[in-house]
C-alpha cells in the first residue's frame, strides 16, 4: 500500500502488469474468442430465439465489454500518466483500432436488437435482468440506427478520423507550456500550475496570468480552431444528414436519456438566473474596493494571501467529512489510496485538470488529480473521490451498467464537495473566514452552473454557424457576445477572451457534455437541502440513488427520490439555495461595514 499522505503516482498492474506482455495477449485473446463465439451465432439470431439461448449470447457480448474496458483503460490511463511518451501514444493507438475492429464484428448483435418487433424485443429483455436498462436504451437509439455496412463505416472513419484529430488536440495542448513572472521569479508552467494563479491575490499576477494563457492559445488558434470546426462539421454530417437527429445536442441529450425540453429547461433557467450571478460579481467587487470586476478578477481571493494546504492535511480534510456522513463512504475513498490508484503529483507531460476513471465493477477506480495545494485543490479531491465512492457504491452491476449515466455522474462529486465545505462552515467562527469559505463555494457554483450552461449555449450556436460556413473570427465575436451576456455590466471584459473557446476540452472531445455539470451541480442542491431538512433518514435513500450506477434511467431514479426535473421551478430550487448564500454573504458585508 502506498503512503496516502505523500503524493504519488498511481500504479496500473490491477489492470495489467506491463503495457506488452503475455497478460495482454492472453486478453485480446480473450476477447478475440468471444468476438468469434458471437459471430458464428449469428444464424440463431431470430425474433423467436429461445431465452436460453439468447442469454447465452448475452453473457458472452458482456464479456466482450468487460475485456474491451480493461485493456482500453490501461491504454488511457497509461497515456494519461504522460501525453507525450510514444510508446504509450502507440499502445493507445493500437488499442484503439483493435477495439474498433472488435466493436464492428459484434455490430450485427446490437442492430439485431434495435430491429426486434416490440414483443419479441421485450420477451428477451425482461429476462436479461440487470442489463433489462442497458438493452432498452440500445432500443431507444432505433430510429437513429444506420445499415450494418453504414455503421461500420462511421466507426472505422472515426476511429482514424475525427477521434484521431481530437487527439492531437490533446497532444498539442497538454504540450503547451507557460511563462509568468511571479514576485520577481519567471516561472514555466503547465496549463494546470498556470491556473493555479487564476486565485492569486494580486490583481497584475491574474492578468498576467490569463494574458499568458490565451496568449498561447492565441498564437495557435487557426490550427485549434480548424481542429473544433472539422469536429463539428462532422458531428453535424452524421448526426443530422446521416442518422437524421433534429439537433445536434440530441445526440448527447438521448444518450442520456433525457428529452430535449428537460435540457432546454434547464439552460433557460440558468440563463434567467445570470442576474444572481451578477449580484454576486458586484458584490464582490465591493469587497475588493474597485468599480467592477475584470474578467481576470472574478476568483479573487477576498483574504489578503491564500491559505495552502499540503497533501496530508487535505487528505485528512476531505476523509472526515466523508466519515461525517457515512462509514461506508469513507471506507470506500480509502480504497482508492490503499490500491494505489491515485496519481496526485504535477508533473510536466501529465494530462491536465482532474478525472475517475471506474474501469470494472470489482476494481476501484483510478482517479487522477493535480495537486498544487490550493484550496479548489482539496475540494477537486473531495470531488474526484466521490466519483469514485459512485462507482463502488454500483459496482453489483454488470460492466455494461454500472456506470451512471452523465445527468448522474456528477451527483456524488458535487455531493462530497459540499460536505466538505459544509464541515468547515461548521467548524468556523471567525466571520472572515466565513466569508471566504462561502465565496469559494459560490465561485465554484458559479464555474459549475453557470460557467458550463453558458458553454452549452456557445456550442448550440458555434455548431449552426459553422455549417453556415462563419469563420474563427466570427466564432470569436459571438463568444465574446456570449460573455457579455452572461457578466452583464458587472463584469470588464478584455478582447484576449474571445480565445476562451478554443481552450476548452470538453468542445473536442466530448460535444454538449458540460451541461452535465450544471444538471448535477443543481440537483445536489435539491439533494442536500433533503439532506439538511432529513438527517439520517435522507442518507440510505441517497446511497441508494448511487448504487443504481447506469442500471435505471436518471428520469425515475429521481423520481423515487421525490425530484421533478422537468419543471423550471425544481431547477429553480437550487439558485434559490445559491440566493440564500449570496444573501448570507451580503448580511456579513453589512455587519463588517
């Protein structure tokens, strides 16, 4: 076991023991069995196949997922570790199209069960047991379902395609490097030790910061640019012209399962409720004694230096406010540092920002983070470590639902983040440190909610205009309209930020997928107001919220839990919990004045 106190990097030999060995033949030996087990079968496949037989196909289509998963997750991760080492690129790499292949000659299995009539289709699935959801939901993608031969051309062409162009994205941006002078030392940074100084209590150290970030970002923009607009125009030819989807969110919104007025919902009320936010930022800008806040300016700290946290000490912080709230919950974070599956260090090469990653129901997942001792650096441990506490909690699932779907997937990381901060508001007297625990809160709300909604605006709009043929400047005039939008007048806005867009991952690689974070951000709101109101009797009825994983969908998973999420007064509900913040904020001012 490896000292949890000290950062480390993780280890990956529960996955495998080496990146080219006997161990990883023996599994695509595995998988290259079942593989052909399915497709000699395919002359059984019929609407009246008896149940045995098709659960017999069944379990060996699992096994397929459960081989695919473990060798495609040593080859992330082992990238993850160091985006710039060519033999893990070209394990990744090799991977990638070996699973692609796989994935094609089982396609006939899945299209099968699209096409079944509904009675035949639902003989079989009320007999699959824990894969009843999983098996439904291929169903719901029917009308969206090409040919066979029409399939398998879209995932050979973006397996070396569109996937492959997202990848350099990644390798030519974690490859970026930073230059910032701080207190007379010239520092070179990585993107996430830059960020760091997003907090920093100087106003010329933030400029320069976020100057610096875009600065590069800038000097490579017509190549990142051009990345983001293939990325569309593919997402646009083949979800719209090709599989015929109304809207290109509909994509993401029906792999989540929710309809696309629950998503519109949710944005319009968060785009109503920028005005809070705005409060917020004047407020804020009165703590600060200065007109308005610069965008550089809007995660300021209001105390004077910023607090640091070495890692034994966050460690210890983020373990006893999960032991506050449940035994079992603690017990299972700490699974995570007794496997050695955490890589805290920061180090050049690394991939950047903070990630779970749950591979099998029976390992514990691996969750990398990038420790430089602020404090959003605790809580993205607290965060990081509930995913994972998720994906034990569903690990009684089989590996094809287990996972929680995206409305979901954030529920335990923004959960575990606020008990966190809720010990520490607890714990604290001092009405200054008050202050600036519950102004770190709401940044961090505000770069949840609000931040993401915005982007999943951006992409609605960016996505249309680049089919219309607009140009990377005119994508950068609309962010920038975006933006002011959003701040309203209570925020300066500075021209290097209409590059913000190209900086951000989640456009690349993962389309319309921030609005999960505002779903989940909000509904852990609705959540721990229960939770406040219920005590212990809230807790068995959350765990079991978690422990469903991806094996029911979100809509009545929530429902058992009494949320509505379809109407704009549930999502309402949690800016009114942020008000009742920003009012608490607001009263400290007045008794400090």
């Amino acid at each position: 076991m490896g000292d949890i106190l000290i950062p480390s990097p993780w280890k990956l030999n529960d996955l495998l023991p080496e990146p080219d060995g006997r161990a990883l033949q023996s599994y695509l030996s595995q998988l290259e069995e079942s593989v052909s087990y399915l497709e000699a079968a395919r002359p059984r496949l019929s609407p009246d196949i008896p149940v045995a037989d098709f659960l017999d196909l069944l379990h060996y289509y699992e096994k397929i997922g459960k081989v695919a998963s473990r060798v495609g997750s040593y080859a992330f991760l082992w990238f993850s570790e160091d985006t710039q080492n060519p033999a893990a690129l070209n394990l990744r790499d090799r991977i990638d199209q070996t699973l692609t292949e796989a994935d094609n000659r089982i396609l006939f299995f899945s299209l099968w069960l699209k096409d079944l009539p509904e009675a035949g289709a639902r003989r079989l699935i009320d007999a699959s047991g824990d894969l009843r959801y999983y098996l439904q939901s291929l169903r719901r993608f029917k009308p969206f379902t090409l040919s066979e031969a029409e399939e398998k051309i879209i995932n050979l062409k973006d397996v070396n395609g569109i996937d492959a162009m997202v990848n350099l994205y990644e390798m030519i941006t974690n490859k970026f490097t930073f230059t910032l002078e701080v207190e007379g030392e010239q520092k070179t940074l990585t993107r996430d030790q830059l960020s760091s100084y997003y907090h920093h209590p100087s106003q010329e150290v933030r400029a320069a910061t976020f100057r610096e970030l875009y600065r590069v970002y800038g000097e490579n923009a017509t190549l990142l640019a051009q990345i983001y607009m293939h990325r569309a125009r593919d997402w646009h030819s083949e979800a719209l012209d090709m599989r015929g989807y109304p809207e290109p969110i509909s994509v993401r919104n029906l792999g989540n399962d929710l309809p696309d007025p629950v998503v519109d919902t949710l944005i319009e009320v968060c785009r109503k409720n920028a005005s809070l936010f705005q409060r917020y930022f004047k407020f804020k800008a009165r703590m600060l004694k200065v007109d308005h806040l610069r965008r550089y300016d809007i995660y300021a700290p209001l105390a004077l230096s910023q607090k640091k946290y070495d890692y034994a000490q966050a460690v210890e912080m983020v373990l006893s406010s999960f032991a506050d709230f449940s035994p079992q919950m603690v017990s299972l974070a700490r699974r995570v540092f007794e496997a050695d599956h955490l890589d805290s260090e920061t180090r050049p090469g690394k991939r950047g920002g903070a990630f779970c990653f749950s591979t099998l129901p029976e390992l514990t997942p691996w969750v990398m983070v990038n420790y430089a001792g602020q404090a959003r650096d605790v809580a993205t441990l607290a965060h990081e470590l509930g995913h994972a506490v998720h994906g034990m909690l569903a690990a009684g699932h089989s590996v094809l639902t287990f996972h929680a779907a995206l409305p979901l997937a954030e529920t335990a990381s923004v959960f575990s983040e606020m008990l966190l901060t809720d010990r520490l508001l607890r714990e604290e007297r001092d009405p200054a440190m008050r202050r600036d625990l519950l102004v770190h809160a709401i940044d961090e709300a505000y770069a949840t909610v609000e931040r993401q909604a915005f982007f999943t605006m951006f992409e609605r709009n960016a996505h249309r205009m680049i089919v219309e043929g607009k140009t990377a400047e005119e994508l950068s005039a609309y962010y920038l309209d975006s933006l002011s939008e959003q701040f309203g007048d209570a925020v300066e806005l500075s021209d290097e930020f209409k590059w913000e867009w190209i900086s951000i991952p989640h456009f690349y690689n993962a389309p319309f997928y921030t609005y999960a974070y505002s779903f989940g951000q909000l509904l852990v709101l609705a959540l721990y107001q229960q939770y406040k109101v219920e005590g212990e009797a809230f807790k068995p009825r959350y765990l079991k919220i978690l422990s469903y994983g991806g094996s029911e969908s979100p809509v009545k998973i929530l429902k058992e839990a009494g949320l509505e999420i379809d109407l704009a007064v549930f999502w309402q509900g949690g800016f009114d919990v942020l008000e009742g913040m920003i009012g608490e904020l607001e009263h400290l001012e007045g008794e400090s004045a």
